[in-house]
C-alpha cells in the first residue's frame, strides 16, 4: 500500500477516533422540480410538427429522468440518510448511527453536532471526496446550516480524511472500481444492492430500509478500510446500530 504520510502519522490516524461515513439521496422536492430549467429540443428537429412531436412523446421521458438524476445533483437533490460508525481500535470504542428522514435541514444540524460531540474524528469515506463530503457541505449551505467544521477536500493526501477508491487507484479515475468491486476482492463482506435501488425504496416509502442499505455501505466500507490497513474488523453482527428518524 503506499505511503503518503510517513509511519508515525499512519500509526496515530489508525489508533484515534475514525468516523466512516456514507450518505443517501433522493431527487429534489416538486417546488424544486418546477423550477428546472427547460430541456430544449434538438437542433435536427426543424419544424413544428417534429417539435410538437418529440415534445408529446420524449419529453415526459426526458423529464423525468432528469428529475431521478437531480439526486446525483447537490444543486437540486436531498440527502435522505447518513450513516456513520465511529470506532477507535485501541479504547475498543465502536458505535453505529443512522439518520434519515425527509427534514433534511434537521438531518444535517444534527449531523454537524455528531461531529462536534465526538472532536471531528478522522473521516474514511469511499468516493467520499468526489461525493458525499461535498454533497454535504452544499446542502449544508444552501438550507443554511452552519458546519462546525470546514471540510478539507484537498486530494492527494490522507491527512485530512482517508478516501479508499481514491488511494486504492492511485488517485487516477481510470482505475476506480465500485465499492461493491473492492469488497469482493478483498474478501469482505459484499453490499446486497445499489445505490439505484434507493430511489425505488424512497418511492415505496421503504424508509427505514434506505436506512438500514446505508449502513451496510458503511460496515462494507469500514472492512475494506480495515483491510487495507492490516486491522482486525469487528464483526457488523456484533454492533448495535442507533436508527434516529427526521420526519
């Protein structure tokens, strides 16, 4: 594995409190929707009729898959659950926390007090740089919730959080691999679906379910870290996971 940080520093992040994180979204509310911008139509289509056409028959379709989309989007899309677990190897601390829910503002006020409460522990992510931590902090600003801490998503380092897809490709894209790809080989345990799942749940109102696939993602992660790192993981069936609702 390389070594971006020299042994002594490796040493201290693996024995302070980690904090491994994963988050969940789904496509932005109907205000939100309405407001889009327009989808225009080709430049090949020339006439009325082949507009009035195309608009009867593909725009629907258009729309709405842009709508699903908009849960990739911070600009538009909602975090519906984070899951995070907070362990310290050497004071044999392991603690799991879901939060999910549609108040999404409440979601993230409490998320950012988490954070506080626990002294802003070392954060492991998988594409948590090129996603999730991003996605948190622009939602965060634009329903105005204050972080109590700036996240540093400088790249090329682990100093400030430990991105696996990143270090795993040498921080270049045409080696990233899916989540589900490393566990399996790495030997850890596999995640029993995917992230386009969610938007199904989230539209049969399996709220509780989005919740619970997170922290699978999160335990998943947790193990790949584990492994990477030469750590004994403990087992997921052996922690207790505290489910909080926001709705």
């Amino acid at each position: 594995m390389p070594s971006l940080d020299g042994q002594a520093t490796w040493e201290i992040k693996i024995f302070m409190l980690n904090l491994v994180l994963d988050i969940e979204t789904i496509p932005c509310d109907e205000e939100t929707r309405k407001n889009l911008p327009e989808i225009s139509p080709p430049a090949r289509l020339k006439t009325e009729k082949q507009i009035s056409e195309w608009k009867k028959k593909l725009l629907p379709k258009l729309e709405e898959e842009r709508f699903i989309l908009t849960a990739l989007n911070p600009n538009y899309g909602r975090i519906f659950c984070i899951g995070m677990f907070l362990f310290d190897t050497e004071k044999d601390i392991y603690q799991a926390l879901s939060l999910y829910g549609n108040q999404e503002k409440e979601l993230l006020k409490e998320f950012w007090q988490k954070l506080k409460e626990n002294n802003y522990p070392y954060v492991i992510t998988y594409n948590g740089l090129g996603f999730d931590l991003p996605f948190i902090w622009k939602r965060s600003v634009i329903l105005d919730v204050q972080g109590t801490k700036e996240f540093n998503l400088r790249r090329y380092t682990t100093d400030y959080n430990y991105d696996i897809m990143a270090v795993w490709s040498n921080w270049d894209q045409r080696n990233f691999i899916k989540l589900n790809e490393l566990s399996k080989i790495l030997g850890v345990e596999s995640k029993s679906g995917s992230g386009a799942e969610v938007h199904g749940m989230w539209q049969k109102s399996e709220y509780k379910e989005i919740a619970e696939y997170c922290m699978q993602d999160v335990f998943v992660t947790y193990q790949c870290f584990c492994r990477l790192s030469f750590l004994t993981a403990i087992e997921h069936s052996k922690i207790d996971i505290e489910y909080k609702e926001f709705f």
